[in-house]
C-alpha cells in the first residue's frame, strides 16, 4: 500500500493513506454498486471539489460503506471496525486507502490516519453512531465531532435508504439484486462553535449539533425519497 507522508504536530514525518487507492476503490464500488443494484444518487454535487470533508453515514446494512463509497463523486477513506481485516480483506481494505480501527481502546494510529486523510484535502467517511444499527443517527459517538473540530473539515450527512428493507431470495446478507437503493447527499455543515476549543464540553456541544443536524437531514432525505421511516433499519439479517 502507497502512503503519503506528511509532518505531524511534532515534526516527525506521518503517512497519510493512498488518495489514489481509494480512487482505485471507488471505481471498484461503481462497478459492484451499479452492477448488483440500482443506486438512485440525490444531492452528491454538494461535496465540496476540493479539499477536506467528512461524510457522516447512517449504518444499518453491510453494503452501506461500499455503496456511498462507490457512488460518491470523490475516493473516500472509511474508518472500519479492526473484525472486518480478515484474511485476504485485510491487504485489500488497506491498499484502496481504508482506515482499521479498534473500537475497544483509543486507536491512536487510526487517529493519526484518520486526521492525515483530511489534512492531506481528502475524504473521510464516518458511521458516527460507532455500529450497524437503526440507522437513524439515534446515538451518537464522540469521535465525528472530535475529527470535525480538530481538522476544521466540513461535515456532509449522507443517508442510505432502502439497504435493509427487504433480504435477497439468494443471500439473506444481502438487499434484493437490482433493487433500489437510495442515496442522499445533504448540505455541508461546520460542525464547531467558530472557537477552536477542543475540550470535552465543546466536543459534547458539537456533537449535540452533529446529531441535529444529521436527524434533520435523514428525515428530508426519507421525504424526498418517499420511503418510510423504517426505510434505513435492520431487518434481522
């Protein structure tokens, strides 16, 4: 896997990971996305072009990373839980730019990986609420609001609809082969007060914002695609 270094805090040369892996991913996504389903994109020309940006993901099925990271219109680089790095996905994750991280301890390489990614202009794409779940941006983790206020990026809600809603006759894992799978790009948002305080009441008041925000765009992007509430939920599989 190709990194890029950089200079962090200290002085000491960093790597951030391949912007051009990713790109090499994102093209795979297309394929596999566009391919297996019906990907209806709404609103992705509000990623800013060019330099840092957050996508903030609701997460209640598998395919939702590589179907935002497929149809998104620049590579993105996906924190993912350490447990999805298994045999040959490990090498594979890492070469097209992917981020492993521990969910049970501060993961301090992921951190730095994960500010290198912005601090070099690149994307990061986040599951703020830590896990699949509902999918309704209900619980909230901390880390979005600490990347967002420590790189200054914007936050941009993405919310994918119509993932879990049904199980494919073949693959109960997976949603119906050539079914419609929504995905909403929402306005961008700053995610701090304008203070550059990075302490935990300006993280716990960021992500109180955070939360708002992304809870409002959900509820459009369900109005704007006709689909029902539970549009972004878990079926059981």
């Amino acid at each position: 896997m190709r990194r890029h270094p950089r200079r962090g805090e200290a002085g000491r040369q960093v790597t951030a990971p391949s912007e051009r892996g990713a790109e090499v991913g994102r093209r795979i996504g297309v394929g596999l996305m566009y391919g297996l389903w019906k990907p209806r994109v709404l609103g992705a020309w509000k990623v800013p072009a060019t330099g840092p940006a957050i996508l903030a993901v609701n997460h209640s099925h598998a395919i939702d990373g590589p179907m935002v990271m497929g149809v998104a219109p620049r590579p993105t680089h996906f924190l993912i839980k350490k447990e999805a790095f298994i045999g040959p996905l490990d090498p594979f994750l890492l070469a097209i730019g992917q981020v492993k991280v521990d969910r049970a301890t501060t993961d301090r390489t992921a951190i730095t990986d994960a500010l290198g990614v912005l601090s070099s202009g690149g994307v990061l794409g986040i599951f703020p609420e830590g896990t699949r779940g509902e999918g309704d941006f209900a619980s909230l983790r901390a880390g979005l609001a600490y990347f967002a206020v420590r790189s200054g990026a914007p936050i941009v809600p993405v919310a994918v609809l119509g993932s879990s809603e049904k199980s494919s006759r073949l693959t109960k894992a997976l949603p119906p082969l050539r079914s419609r799978v929504d995905v909403v790009f929402g306005d961008p948002f700053e995610a701090g007060d304008g203070s550059g305080r990075r302490t935990r009441k300006a993280l716990d008041e960021a992500t109180a914002r955070i939360q708002k925000h992304l809870s409002a765009h959900l509820d459009h992007a369900r109005r704007l695609t006709g689909r029902p509430e539970n549009a972004g939920r878990p079926t059981g599989h």
